[in-house]
C-alpha cells in the first residue's frame, strides 16, 4: 500500500484526537520504511511505543464515549480491543526474537486503522455533532 500518510479526509473533526491518529500513522510509517540505520533495539522502541501509544489513544476516545452515553460504545470498544489484542501479538513477537517487520502485519496496521477511523471514529464524531446540536 504506497503512500500511507495523513490526508485531511482523515479528520475527525477533533483536534486532539486528529493529532494522535497522525502520531498512530508516523508509528506506522517508521515501520514501514525504518531507514539504514535502524537495528534491533530501535525496532523493538517502535513497536513498544506503538502498543503503548494505542492504549493511550483509545482510552482517551472510550472516556469520552462514556461521557457521551455513546450508544455505539460496546462495538467500538470490540474493535479496539481486536487491535490491541494484534499489536500486542505483534510487539511480543519481537521481543521473542521477531527481527524484521512482516508485510502481512503492516498491511493490518493500515487498513485497520484508516478503515476504523472512516467509519468508526467518523460515526461517533456524527453522533457528537448530532448530540451538540441537540442540546
Ligand atoms: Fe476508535
């Protein structure tokens, strides 16, 4: 999948939550393309701060579901926890011993992620303005 990068189609419409899915995509495209440099340790430092960085992301959106009596909340929940549950699986293998980064993997990354922020995350931002504008 060439040219996975941050496009303005990609806004949610929410400033921070826009800011770390661009910080999700930057993990991503490290991986991608890691550069000459890059050994063992960065890699293992990359995945690690993906898995981490994800966790702190979702948790971030799911408080404000919560907040919201977002309706769509338990569907949601079930994707991101499909994705940790991958990204985990992922970060363990390179701590097992895992030296390269996989295209299969990659591939899921991506389209997970674009695909969840289209539709998922795009949902609940119409549920937020649908919400707000109702108050
Ligand atoms: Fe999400």
């Amino acid at each position: 999948m060439p040219d996975f990068a941050w496009n303005d189609s990609y806004s949610v419409g929410d400033e921070e939550f826009d800011s770390h899915h661009k910080q999700l995509i930057r993990y991503i495209q490290i991986l991608d393309d890691p550069g000459e440099q890059a050994d063992l340790d960065f890699l293992r430092a990359i995945v690690d701060g993906l898995v981490a960085y994800t966790n702190y992301h979702f948790s971030a959106e799911e408080v404000v579901m919560r907040e919201t009596d977002y309706p769509g909340l338990d569907r949601h929940l079930a994707q991101h926890a499909e994705f940790v549950d991958k990204a985990t699986r992922f970060r363990d293998d390179f701590r097992d011993g895992a030296v390269t980064v996989g295209d299969e993997i990659l591939d899921y990354l991506k389209l997970w992620l674009v695909k969840h922020i289209l539709t998922e995350d795009r949902g609940f931002t119409r549920y937020r303005e649908k919400t707000l504008a109702a108050s």
